[in-house]
C-alpha cells in the first residue's frame, strides 16, 4: 500500500509552547486535504455574563483576570469603551501617556516570552527553551532579562505584574512618582540595545518559503504605532471607527469548538503582529524602522513564520518609546478625572500582544453593567489559523509523520494564541484515509 493510500493517524496529546488547552483534527484523503479544524474544548469561562449586573468600575479588575499575560490589554479595551459609554475621552495628557507606558510593559513581557522562550526553539530544533539554554544560554538570558523588565513597568504604573490593580475609569487609582519612573530609565535603554541585536538574530533564521494573503485587520493612528487606540483598518481597503466593529465582524457558533468564530463580511481575517506592521509600518519609530529594513522585512510581511521578526520589530518600537515616555514624565497633578455614568453603550478596542481587543458595554443611569461582549484576537484568529494548517498539510503531505506534526505545531505557535482568552489547544490527529 502506498503513503498516499494509507490510513494515518497522527496525535499529539499536548502541544507545548501556547498558552491553553484544545486539539487540531486533519484528514486527507489521499493526497487531499478534506477537514481542518481547531478544537477548543475548554468550557466557556462566562466572563460576559459575570460582568452583568456588575457596576461600571468594576469592569477594569474583572476583565483583567481573563487573562495573565495580557491583562493590560482588557483593562484598556474596558475603560476605553466605559469613557466612551459615559462620554468621556482621555486621548490626550499624562494619564493618556502613562497608559500607553503601562501597554509598553505589557508588550515588552509578552513579546519576550514568545520570541525566546516559545517560538524560537522551533527554528533551532529544540523541544523548549531549557533544551535551548543548553547550547544558547545567552539568548534565554536575555529574554528572560526583558521580560523581568515588561513585569517591573507593570509593578510600577499597574500596581502589579499580574493582574493589575491601578487601573481604573478615568485614569489610575495613584500615580507613580517621578523617581520610580525614572528608576527604569538605565534598564530600559540597556534592553533596548539588546533588542536590536534580536532583531538581526531572528532574521537569520531558516524561515519556510510560505506567503499567505489573507485580509489583515488592526487599529491605525495618524501618529502613532497602534497600541491602544484608533480606528479599524483592513488590508482589503476598509476604515471604520471601533463602535462600528459589529457592523462588520460578525461571531457565530461552531460545533468543534467552544470559542466563537469571527468572520469579516463572511470572511477570515488576521490579526496581530503581521496585521499592525504590514498596515502601519510606516509609523514605526525610526529606530524601529530602520532595524526592520536592515532586517530584510519590506514595508508588508505576509510569512506567517517571519512573524518572529515582526515581533522583535515590535519590541524595539516599544522599548524605544519607553525610553522617551520615561524620561519626559512628570507626576499628574491628578491620577484620574471623575467619570459620572450615564445610560449608554460603549466602544472601546486596544491592540493586545496577539491582536485586536474589542469590548461594548451597556450600562444604566446608575452606571451598572446590562451587557457585555468581548471579542479576543485568538478567536478572531481562528479560521486563519485553520487555513494556515491546511496550505502547511497540503505542501508538507510527503512529510513523515512526526516531522508533519512539527510543523504544524510551529505553524499554530507562529500565531502565538492564547486559547484561555478565546473560550485552551493540545492535540493534534491527523486522519489520513
């Protein structure tokens, strides 16, 4: 019987390196792919429902525990669209800058964990990053120096490195002084210069021939990279403010999976890393985008696998930013502005480590909470990941088992989802008939 006539079956009961629990099902029959599908069978966590009934205030410290590597990112996703329920917008000034700073962090620790700890041993055969210690005990170092360093800004403008507790509508609960801000200057740039030199490391590496042109989809700013606020653009021509997010994204329910699917007017759409760059390069830092030329990136990157770079990219965009909002900060006069609530909805997006954060809230006159819905980058990434996984099967099908399997495994971390904030993403079958 020949290889494309066989049955296979192929499983991994844990796939490592992503955050989360859930399986990957592919069959073939014979040299076709016929069924991909990503499983996320981890119960639903009803963070929407729990925060019915809740008071608006409470929404920054709720949402921020769906999550422990990007709790920034749901804390400014939910004080954003409660502004905006109760008219409030804060896009300007200390509390729009320490903000930003605290989003710097955040960035900074997440991206470090991916880039060194979870997708580099993909390019240099390891099964993790102790493994890769071993042989390259200064590339781990480091990263495990920048992300203390992401964990330390968060301990000082959010009160904590997980969980922050200093957020709150309208501002933050105490603002840092200046000497505690200052005190993250010498790191800051230290790691900076480091972070360049990843950027010409994991350019370097052996990346697989693979463009995918799929529609992009990220936050843009006139002046800024996108961090943590802007309108919504698309690769595909589309500008629309935040509130009209669900006039253009649409979640349904499928059976393979307990996280929601987004579709963009019927379509898969990505977002994250490679959506920011290739739709906002240009408003990269010059340090940023200097490091990204010499790195050989062009002014669009659509190798999912080359997302690597991107992301070092990143961490030189916001370790220099950093730098700057650390050495021009002067303590507020006051830590927040009083947010009186009002009957309304609200609106609000931020761009998390993996992509577009997007939350609506209604509230009442008194300010508590009658809906909710928050809408992850994992779950909207879904059915690109699934596509991804079926151009990888249909060009590696001649692959020996084990050797498919990691590369599908590597195609999933390329996308660095966090599967928790989506509903979790383990084993992986493959079918072959």
């Amino acid at each position: 019987m020949s290889e494309s006539e066989r049955t296979r079956t192929i499983r991994t009961d844990y796939l490592a390196r992503v955050e989360g629990e859930g399986a990957m099902y592919v069959k073939l029959d014979g040299r076709e792919v016929v069924d991909v599908k990503l499983r996320i069978y981890e119960p639903p966590r009803f963070f929407e429902a729990l925060l019915r009934g809740r008071a608006f205030t409470e929404a920054p410290d709720i949402t921020a525990r769906i999550c422990g590597i990007c709790p920034v990112a749901y804390q400014t996703s939910a004080v954003r669209a409660m502004e905006d329920a109760c008219g409030i917008t804060l896009d300007e000034g200390p509390i729009r800058d320490l903000r930003r700073l605290l989003y710097c962090g955040e960035w900074i620790e997440s991206h470090a964990l991916h880039v060194y700890m979870l997708h580099a041993p993909d390019f240099l055969g390891y099964t993790g990053a102790v493994e890769m210690a071993a042989d390259h005990r200064e590339i781990v170092e480091q990263g495990l120096r920048m992300k203390k360093l992401g964990n330390k800004i968060l301990e000082v403008v959010g009160g904590r490195a997980i969980h922050p507790i200093n957020v709150r509508v309208g501002g933050f609960y105490r603002s840092p002084s200046k000497a505690e801000i200052r005190a993250l200057a010498d790191e800051l740039q230290a790691v900076r210069e480091i972070s360049l030199g990843l950027v010409d490391w994991t350019s370097k590496l052996d990346f697989p021939d693979v463009e995918r042109e799929t529609e992009l989809l990220a936050l843009r700013e006139e002046t800024d990279y996108p961090i943590e606020r802007g309108e919504i653009v698309t690769a595909g021509g589309l500008r629309f403010p935040v509130a009209d997010f669900g006039e253009h994204i649409v979640e349904e329910h499928v059976e393979h999976s307990n996280a929601l699917h987004a579709r963009l007017h019927g379509t898969s759409y990505l977002t994250g890393p490679l959506a920011r760059y290739s739709l906002a390069s240009e408003q990269l830092r010059p340090l940023a985008r200097e490091a990204a030329q010499a790195a050989g990136l062009s002014e669009r990157c659509v190798n999912p696998f080359k997302s690597i770079i991107v992301r070092a990219v990143e961490l030189v965009e916001v370790l220099d930013e950093a730098v700057e909002l650390v050495e021009r900060y002067e303590e507020p006069d006051t830590s927040f502005v009083e947010v009186t609530p009002r009957r309304g909805v609200g609106h609000g997006a931020s761009e998390a480590p993996r992509g577009l954060l997007y939350h609506r809230y209604e509230i009442d006159e008194d300010g508590t909470i009658l809906d909710a819905q928050i809408v992850p980058p994992t779950s909207q990434n879904q059915l690109a990941i699934e596509e991804d996984l079926r151009e990888v099967v249909t060009d590696g099908i001649d692959l020996p088992d084990e050797q498919l399997t990691l590369r599908c495994e590597q195609a999933i971390r390329n996308h660095d989802p966090c599967i928790s904030c989506a509903t979790h993403f383990l084993e992986l079958t493959i079918e072959r008939t």
